[in-house]
C-alpha cells in the first residue's frame, strides 16, 4: 500500500483515523477504490466499512446511472 503524506491546518480540526474514512470513501464513491479496496484503506471490515458510508453521504450501491439505463434497456 502506497503512503502519502498530507498538509492540513492547525485550525482545521480533523481526526487522522475519520479523514482517512472520508477519503476511502470519496475514492469508493469515485470508482478508484473497489468496496474491498476502501475497507482496507480505512481499517474497517467490508461490512463495517459499508455501515459508514452514510456518514458520508456515499451511496453503497456505486452503479453510474448511464450503465443502469443501459441495462434497463436490455430487459
């Protein structure tokens, strides 16, 4: 696993292990990161991990809306 290092403000208030969450998260919600993938980034289990999402406003099911119509349409 590959570390990066970010510069935060003071001020900003952020608690390493929930920024951590966030990110896995956001790159969950972005398609970088399978469910697995984001899991282990944050240091939770799948389910955990998927319990959190709504925390952040990520959306368990990650299917574009153009691949659901498409799908649709092959019914």
């Amino acid at each position: 696993m590959q570390t990066i290092t970010i510069n935060l403000p003071d001020n900003a208030n952020l608690d390493a292990r929930q920024t951590v969450k966030f990110l896995a998260s956001k790159l969950f919600e972005a398609g970088k990161l399978s469910l697995g993938q984001a899991a282990e980034m944050a240091g939770l289990t799948k389910v955990a991990f998927a319990e959190i999402l709504a925390d952040f406003d990520v959306s368990l099911i990650n299917y574009p809306v153009a691949e659901m119509k498409r799908d649709a349409e092959k019914i």
